[in-house]
C-alpha cells in the first residue's frame, strides 16, 4: 500500500434538477454560499431518457449568476456532438456526455476538450465499466450513474459501489489520476459508502434542495464523508 496516496477531493455538486425553479437564482446562489464547490446541470431530451429539463440557455444564466463557480453539464441526449459547442459557449466547465448515446465516443471527447472544457464519459447502472477501458485517457472524469437517469429522488442501486471500485482499479492499473463523479441516490446515508468505495465528486439533488438550512445539509454530508474515511 502507499503510504502517500495521492490527494482525492471530495467535492459537493448539487444538482439543480431538483431546485425550485420559481426562484432558481436565489436557490444556486443559496448553495454556493452554504458551501456547494461545484453545479451540477442535468440536461434532458426526452428521447434518450424520458424527461426534458434545461439547455444551453441555463447554463448561461448560472454562469451569470455564478462567474467562479464550475459548472458540471451532464448531457443525457441523443447526438450529444450536435449540443456540446452550445453548452461549452454558455459557460460549462464539465461536459459528460453518455456512453450509450455516442457512437464516435472518442471523437466526442476531444471536441469537448479542444472547446476548453473538461471532458467526461457516464455509464448508466447496466453498462459495465469495461466499456471505458480504451478511452481513459482521453477522458478527464467518469460518471457512475447509481440510478435509472431521466428523474431525481430516485433511491441508490447497491452494485454501483462496486462499479466505482472497478473505475478506480482500471484508472490505477493505466496510471491515470482522474476523478470519478457519483450521481443518483447520494444523500446522508449513502454518501460514506461511495465515498469509501472511491467517488471523488458527489453529485446530490434532493438530499440538498428543499433540506434548508443548505449550510447545515452540506456540512452533514462533508462530516459522513470523512467519518467514513477514517483510518
């Protein structure tokens, strides 16, 4: 074992899915005071999956609201290769796109990259992680889905944890340092186990969203995450 792992941030991404769209700009300024270090958008089409959220449009306006904040884009579209420049001009810094949605995968990845953004691959619960195993390097993080996408508040698929162990192995074995972001069914009970099984990103809707104070629900997650880390 190294007795010096490299360093892991644990970073907190809630996802606006599941704010109060009534008053959507107070909300995300409301979480980046309490602590949020990133946004997470989820972008539907309701063909890939059977919802429709929010677009390029959104993204500009938290980037308005928000200069510093990173905006974390997943893209859960068809032909997501038609969008990705729409979303990176509007301000994202992340861009995932899924694996089961793109056929030129690799092509994908580096259009987000030369648009200046981070590029990322999400799997959704069924598809193995093995499917990575030739893009890694081109990637800069791997989403775990832990839910059916398409809705929030959905509960945790248990077999994700392994999946995250798996991500991590495959990116030790490569010798890349990349981050591995968890979303679906994170809250205060699960966040300590996908922690221990190597998340570094925590993406979480409505275990943040409508639990005020956000500070107070943001805290509670930090302080399950380094309980769980605990030699």
């Amino acid at each position: 074992m190294n007795p010096n792992p490299p360093f892991r941030p644990h970073v907190i991404a809630p996802s606006i899915l599941s704010a109060d769209f009534s008053r959507l700009g107070e909300e995300i300024q409301e979480v980046i005071r309490a602590g949020a270090d990133w946004i997470h958008v989820d972008v539907m089409d309701g063909h890939f999956v059977p919802n429709i959220t929010m677009g390029p449009l959104v993204v500009e306006a938290v980037r308005k609201i928000a200069p510093n904040i990173v905006i974390d884009v997943h893209l859960m579209i068809e032909t997501p290769e038609r969008y990705i420049e729409a979303f990176a001009a509007a301000g994202a810094t992340y861009i995932s796109v899924q694996w089961e949605a793109c056929t030129h995968l690799h092509r994908c990845l580096q259009q987000i990259r030369d648009l200046g953004c981070k590029s990322g691959v999400a799997l959704n619960p069924a598809t193995p992680p093995e499917t990575l195993a030739y893009v890694l390097s081109e990637l800069d993080f791997v989403l775990v889905m832990s839910v059916n996408p398409g809705f929030g508040g959905q509960a945790f698929i248990p077999s994700s944890l392994d999946k995250i162990r798996t991500v991590r192995n495959m990116l030790a074995n490569q010798g890349l340092d990349r981050l591995i972001q968890v979303d679906g069914g994170v809250n205060e009970k699960t966040i300590g186990e996908v922690a221990k099984a190597g998340c570094d990103v925590f993406v979480a809707g409505s275990a943040i969203f409508g639990r005020p104070p956000y500070a107070d629900t943001i805290a509670r997650l930090r302080r399950n995450i380094e309980e769980a880390l605990k030699p």
